[in-house]
C-alpha cells in the first residue's frame, strides 16, 4: 500500500465533493426575468463559471464577481476581477464598489444571484467614509497576527464596511439568492465572507472588545469609526428580523462536512475505519496537535478509544499566534507539532491542507508527515522543535519534499487533516 498516495487522494476526494461546477446548479432560482451575479471568495468564479453552464443562452444573465489572484477561470458572461486576499487592495475595493453600485440599480422585477465563499471578507473590502483602505489594511495585518478567529475577525470588518454585514442586501431592492460555500466552523451564513446578504446579530461594541482582547491597535480612522457606532452616531448592521431579508434566500450550499464524508468513504473503501473528529475544530494548530498525538499513543498502546487501522479525520480552522519570523500556514504548524509530539512513531501518516490549495500565504495546500519524518530531517540537520518555535513549518517541509502542492482548487471548506494509524 503507498501510503503518502492514499493521504492525496483521500485529500482530492474530499475536494471533489464540494468542487461549484458539480453542486451550484441545483441550488440556482428559475432562470426568468433579468438576473445579476455578483460575488466574492475563493471559489467565486468557478462558481460564476457553473452559473454559466447551467443558466439558458437565451434569458438575459451578467454580473461580475472578485477572486483571489491566480484563482480566476475563463467565464462569458460574469465578469472575473482578482484581488488582494488575505490583506485587502484597491482591486477588491473597486470590484466591491462597483458591485455594491450595480445590485443598487436593480428592481424589484429583477433578480440578484449573490456567490459567497471563503475570503470574500479581504476581497469584498469596500471600507466606510472616513476609513482609508490603508487603514483597514493595517488592522486586517495586525488582527491576522493576532491569533484571532476568523469570526471574530469578520465581526470587526463587518463595522469597517459599506457591503458586509447585511448592507448589500439592505442596499438592493431586487429579490437575492445567495449561494455560499461555508469556510467557517459552525457553518453561520453571517460568518462567511462577512454576511453581505445575512443579518448580522454582531455590534459595534463588540468590533471594539475583540480589538482590545487581541491586543490590536487600530488606526485612529477605525477606532473613531467604531466608537461612534457604538456611540449610536452611526446606524447599525442590519439585524435578524429586519424587514430587508423577507426578500433574501440564504443557501449554504458546500459545507466542511460535507467534505469529511467522503474522505470517510474513501477510507472505508480501503477497508481503513474512518473517524470523523468533527469539522469545527479551532484553537492554535501547535495546540491542537498536541491533542491529537495524545490519541494517537492512546491508540497505539492501548487500541483506544478506536482500534488501528483507522484514519482520524477533522476539518476546521485553526489559528497561529505568529511569533517568529519563518515561513508556513497553521496546517504545516499543527504537522510540524505533530512531528515533535510522536518523535517518530511507526506507523503514523498524516496529511494536513487547506481545501483552497492554499496554507495561510505560501504556496503549498500543506504537507505530509510520516514515520521517517524526523530521521530525514536529522539527516539534513532540520530539528522540527527549533522550526516550530520560529513558524517555520513550510521550510521543515519543503526540504523534505513533502509540501502538497495543489495550486488553487478553486472552493474552500477550510482546512483537511487526517491522520493514520496502522
């Protein structure tokens, strides 16, 4: 059995299931009447692209929707912008100021087709008056750093934005089918991509605590925002029961779940049990492997709580405190932890990547660990422990040749992590 192949394909397995040109088309409205697809996110223009495919040549469709660069796919009637993710740029911000402008121009006899994902809230980044994208940029830095989840993130540009939030919908009188690809644990609508279709239950107040409890510091622009809305200055997102969402039709429609399934299935299939872990596993990755490894001697040792061979499979997101200065996403951080942890134990692979193809900024989806992990890496002086402390579990990798490299794949469920016992 080749083991480092069957961690690739149990990862391309859990892809496939929740690839946009197989899932969107039976989510998408009667196609009548004039129709505008805007959209934000990873997976946006292959999305874009199945609304395409699936939509009648003859009923009039256009729009326009913002990926990350190099994430773009031809399309013939949506319009495909790239920009700045996970930092925002002045691509995202044009691309959003014009969406926000046209879905403004619709009717009530038109139809709004909103396509969400993951990274939608760096790329869909239209920041309030008074707050320069400089600004917004430097918080969105400092909070990356900070070690802060993703939700507790998006609360804070939800605050900071003219289209996040619910104002998008808000902002439109046509009726709006929003499909979304859910990147965040608990799978919350409100939390992708920052909502824009979605009630949003957050507060001003609450952007202000979570800048305080992360230790961020933000550009006067943004606090004076923020404190006058908190103030009562500035009017509020719009909330759960307001009237503007009557007209709006929420659909997740690609969950991480979804994607653990059928890697579980593919293990089953190689008569490999299969224990999915859940798919809204959180906290910093360093820590998170320190749980796992202890699993994995409790089942070594004493074949509990589940007897080998098994794959224990989980999905989610986890956070990195950055506090060196190397190279690497938390799925090489939790591998690279992982490493320390089992010292080498026979018989353990693991993979962990990130379903975008992506880990954090670099340029792999993630890495592999196996048995003779760290006797190579001795064998080229790398010590995993030194790396880790640095955040330099990309260069722990890549000189062992065990980065998983994808390129974009074009959705985003959040991260894949399994782990093997045989």
């Amino acid at each position: 059995m080749n083991h480092r192949q069957l961690l690739l394909d149990s990862f391309h397995a859990a892809i496939a299931a929740v690839d946009p040109l197989k899932i969107v088309a039976q989510h998408l409205p009667p196609a009548k009447g004039k129709a505008l697809v805007v959209g934000a996110g990873k997976a946006a223009a292959s999305m874009a692209r199945a609304v395409e495919l699936a939509w009648p040549k003859d009923i009039p469709l256009e729009g326009i929707v913002v990926t990350r660069y190099a994430h773009g796919m031809p399309t013939e009637r949506i319009r495909v912008v790239e920009a700045g993710h996970p930092v925002p740029d002045a691509a995202g911000e044009t691309a959003a100021a014009e969406i926000l402008a046209r879905a403004m121009q619709l009717t009530s006899d038109d139809r709004l087709i909103a396509l969400v994902s993951g990274g939608g809230s760096s790329l869909l980044s239209l920041p309030v008056a008074g707050v320069p994208m400089e600004d917004l940029k430097t918080v969105t830095k400092a909070l990356l750093k900070s070690g802060a989840p993703i939700t507790d993130m998006n609360i804070v540009r939800k605050h900071l934005s003219q289209i996040q939030g619910g104002r998008l919908a808000a902002a439109c009188k046509a009726p709006v089918t929003t499909l979304i690809i859910s990147d965040v644990t608990g799978d919350d609508p409100s939390a992708i991509a920052s909502g824009p279709t979605c009630p949003d239950a957050s507060t001003y107040s609450d952007a202000l605590d979570i800048l305080q409890r992360f230790g961020v510091t933000a550009p006067a622009s943004v606090a004076r925002h923020l404190q006058a809305g908190a103030s009562g200055a500035i009017d509020e997102t719009p909330k759960p029961g307001s009237a503007v969402f009557a007209r709006v039709d929420n659909k997740v429609i690609a969950t991480a779940h979804q994607s653990l399934e059928a890697a579980a299935e593919f293990f089953r299939v190689h008569r490999i049990t299969p224990v999915v872990l859940g798919d809204t596993v959180t906290g910093e990755a360093s820590e998170v492997a320190k749980v796992y490894a202890a699993m994995v001697r409790e089942i070594r040792a004493h074949r509990q709580p589940f007897k080998a061979p098994v794959a224990l499979i989980s999905g989610g997101e986890c956070t990195v405190t950055v506090r060196g200065n190397g190279r690497g996403g938390r799925c090489a951080e939790f591998l690279a932890s992982l490493a320390v942890e089992l010292g080498g134990m026979p018989d353990v692979y693991a993979l962990a990547a990130d379903t975008d193809g992506i880990d954090g900024t670099e340029d792999n989806a993630g890495a592999l660990l196996m048995p003779d992990t760290r006797l190579r890496a001795a064998a080229l002086g790398l010590n995993a422990a030194k790396m880790l402390a640095d955040n330099d579990g990309y260069s722990y990798f890549a000189a062992l040749g065990d980065l998983v490299v994808t390129g974009p794949t074009r959705t985003n469920v959040n991260d894949y992590r399994v782990i093997m016992v045989l």
